[in-house]
C-alpha cells in the first residue's frame, strides 16, 4: 500500500522565562537577559504522521487528530509553561524542550494506523524547533 504523510498546525498562546532555581535574581537576569522574566509567545506546533493510505485515501483519522491535538495542545492555551510543564525546574522551557514534551503528549496517542514522525515548535517567526523521537 502507498503511504503518505499529513501535516496538522495548532497554534496557543503560553507564556514561559527562563530561570535556576539555585540562582539570585540577578544571575538569573545575567544569565538569561530579559527572557528571565515572564513573556508570552503566540506558539505554532506542526505535527506530521505517517501512515498507509487507506481504501478511502486517508492517512490518519483527520477528527479524531484534531481532537487529541485540542486535548493536549489546545490545553496548554494561555498557561504558565514553567508551572504547568516544566514545574521541576530541571528544565529550562525552551522551544525544543516543549516539542520534545508535545512528542511524549502525542506519541502513543495518535490514532492508529497513523503514527507520529514529526513535531515542529515555533515560538516565533526566527525561532522554532524539531522533535522527531
């Protein structure tokens, strides 16, 4: 069977700063500049998936996609990415650190035959990151 891939953008609005817990303000401020402090990003998230072409010439089940990609993605709309995700502070919530997590969101979850390949984060227009597992 022939096989395809389709590409789904989403997009959320998150705010998120860069700090160590284990520093002062102000080498937090040295270290990091002014994304030491909270700043919001209007994010876009691209996910790609793979899969055998069916009898109807589908890929993927296009609805139940896009409501696992409201469940997951759709959700972090408006949220404090450094409490919601990357609470531990091991972490810094960096554009690639959030595809990375948005992979482990997805991966085990997207509707079967279909199966991830691909998650692009862009947090803005000159800056976005690739996960492909």
């Amino acid at each position: 069977m022939a096989e395809a891939a389709l590409e789904r953008t989403v997009g959320f609005r998150a705010h998120h700063h860069y700090r160590r817990s284990d520093w002062s303000d102000g080498r937090n401020r040295e270290a990091f500049g002014a994304v030491a402090a909270p700043h919001a990003h209007d994010y876009v998230v691209t996910v790609s998936v793979r899969g055998e072409i069916d009898m109807h010439g589908f890929a993927v089940d296009l609805v139940a996609l896009d409501a696992l990609l409201a469940e997951r993605i759709g959700a972090l709309d408006g949220s404090d990415l450094n409490q919601r995700i990357f609470s531990d502070g091991r972490v810094q919530p960096t554009t690639e650190a959030l595809a990375r997590w948005i992979w482990g969101e997805l991966v085990d979850r997207v509707p079967r035959p279909a199966r991830l390949a691909r998650v692009r984060v862009a947090e803005s227009g000159t800056l976005a990151a690739e996960y492909a597992g």
